[in-house]
C-alpha cells in the first residue's frame, strides 16, 4: 500500500509527495472534500509516509510503523472525532497539553481531527492556542467536508487541500481492485454518485435490501397497492424520530433514483444510462402505470421532501405529504 494506492485526487498526492521530499511538511493542514472515508484514508496514509520506516517519500504499508498506524496501536498517530455533537473542550485542552510532547516513536505526531468544523467557540478557541504556538515534531490535519464551519483565525493559519470528488470510473476501478466483480462495482459506483450514502465503504448488502424494500414499496404505491400498509409502517417508525428521520432520507433518496430511471426509460426505453441497472426490467414495467407528467411531479416532490426533512419539519406532515403525491395526484391538479 502506497499513495499510488489510494483512490482518486492524484493532484493532491503529488502535493504530500512533495512536502515529504523537500522536507517542508505544513505544520496544519486541512483536507477539505465531499468524502469523509477518503479524506481519513488519505490523511492516515501522509501520517505513515511521515514515520514510514522503509520509504523517504511514501509510505510501505508493511513497515512496523505503518502496521501499527493502520491497526490504530501507533502512539505517534492520534485521530480524534467530536464527542457527541461537539469537540468537547476537553478534548482540546489535550492536545494544547501534548503539544510539546516528543514523538515516541516516529519522526512526527500526527493528530488527525475528522469532522473538524464540530467545534463550539469554546473549543475552537482552545484549538487557535495550539496553532499560535507550533512544535516542530506536530502535525495537525483537520478533516471536514464544511469549510465555513471553520473559524477563519484557524483556517488562516492552516495550509488548506481541496479534494475533488471521485468519478464513477475512479471509484468502479478501485472497487474492482478491492475485490469486487465489474457489475457490482459499476452499480456501487452509479448508486455512490448520487448521493446514496455508504455504497462504497458501508454494508453494501443492508444498502441492497433497503434499495428491494423501496422497491416493493415504489411498485405498490404507483399501482395503487398496500396504499394502507406503507402508511401505517410510516406512522409507526415515526415514534422515533432519530429513526424514522435517517430511514425517511434513505428511502425517498432510492426512490428518486428509481423515478429518474423510470423517465429515461419513458423517454427512451432503449437508454443503456440508467442507474439500477439491475431493476431495470420491474421499472420497465411500472411506466405502464405512470405518466411522464407524474413521474416529473413526484420527483420535483421528492426533493422538496428531501429538503423539509432538514427543514426539522414534523414527522407526521412529511409522511402526509409524501403519501398524498403518490395517491392524490389527480385531485391535485398539479402539473
Ligand atoms: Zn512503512
């Protein structure tokens, strides 16, 4: 394992080669992109190309040090994340105590922050404290996909990389070299696109169950079956409101997904371009019971419904609206 390695944004690794190789390594860094898992993934891998025992350059993968980087276990090699909502300011004050502390093994302490813009004022004034006073022997890299979360007196003091996110060609050959087979790489890679969390690096089985259940429910509800069913499973998962909020955006995401489909195959039945590749002969079938009207309405709908559930609106209203634009389309009249 080395950077050539890692998937995607081959800009930046030839910026970390480069600090490694003139030995002008920032003090702070931020790593700023739309994908969490990889930012970690490469942040872990500059801090073991920082205490690498093999490589000047680069990192082996199979040195003591890396070994242990990857297993968590390096004492040199620190990733951190909020405690609970926020940074507590605890967590803070340690790393302005550590700050001085020599390695005790490597060339270089890494503390690696995901999340980074989770600071409250408190703990992100901490944090500026570490900052102000650099240790030579520190590396400090902030994580975060939210740039304006970050206080500009800690952003002006950090050298500040911006990751691209993956292509689907980049993420399909990573997934093939991971193991997957082609198919299922090129589906993960369609599906991670568009915004379907965990494909690539979560339970790709759950995912593949929850994606068939809205399915079932998409088919039931366009041809006006177990209309009752869904409502009331609805209802019922909205006593929690944690729950029913991260099952509510899951499944009306797929199910926007699914309605795209489902206008290119109305437009063009022939379009190798859909993205459930594998579900494309049941939604081939259901635009017999659905007009392209609809299908533009409901997924107009989707998004708004998408949006009013960051919105904090009431549970039971968004259950309402999103059964009524599948079931009182008609009476609506809206087009
Ligand atoms: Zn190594």
């Amino acid at each position: 394992m080395a950077f050539d390695d890692l998937i995607g944004n081959k800009r930046i690794k030839n910026i970390l080669t480069s600090y490694l190789r003139h030995n002008i390594v920032p003090y702070s860094m931020i790593f700023f992109g739309p994908s969490p898992s990889n930012l970690l993934t490469f942040a872990r891998g500059f801090a073991k190309a920082l205490n690498c025992l093999t490589q000047g350059d680069d990192f082996c993968g199979h040195c003591q040090h890396c070994i242990e980087a990857d297993h968590e276990s390096f004492l040199d090699l620190r990733v951190l994340q909020p405690d609970g909502q926020f940074y507590k300011k605890e967590q803070i004050t340690y790393l302005v105590e550590d700050n001085f502390n020599r390695p005790m093994k490597g060339n270089k302490k890494v503390y690696i922050l995901t999340g980074a813009h989770h600071m409250n004022p408190s703990s992100a004034n901490a944090f500026l404290k570490v900052l102000e006073e650099p240790a030579p022997a520190n590396v400090f890299i902030l994580l975060t996909d939210n740039l304006n979360g970050l206080l500009p007196t800690i952003k002006s003091r950090c050298q500040i990389l911006k990751f691209s996110p993956l292509s689907k060609n980049e993420i399909t050959e990573y997934l093939v070299q991971q193991g997957d087979d082609a198919e299922t790489a090129q589906l993960k890679a369609y599906l991670s696109q568009s915004n379907a969390e965990n494909v690539v690096t979560g339970d790709f089985e759950e995912f593949m169950n929850k994606r068939a259940e809205a399915l079932a429910m998409l088919s039931g509800l366009l041809q006006n079956r177990g209309v009752e069913v869904t409502l009331m499973n609805l209802f019922k998962l909205s006593r929690s409101r944690e729950k029913f909020v991260e099952y509510f955006r899951e499944t009306v995401n797929l199910l926007s997904l699914m309605l795209r489909d489902i206008m290119i195959l109305l437009v063009d039945p022939q379009n190798p371009n859909i993205i459930n590749m594998d579900y494309k002969e049941t939604l081939k079938k259901l635009t017999s019971y659905i007009s392209i009207e609809k299908t533009l309405f409901l997924i107009r709908k989707m998004e708004y419904l998408l949006r009013d559930i960051q919105r904090n609106l009431n549970a039971r209203v968004l259950i309402m609206e999103f059964m009524k634009s599948y079931t009182d389309y008609e009476n609506e009249g809206v087009a």
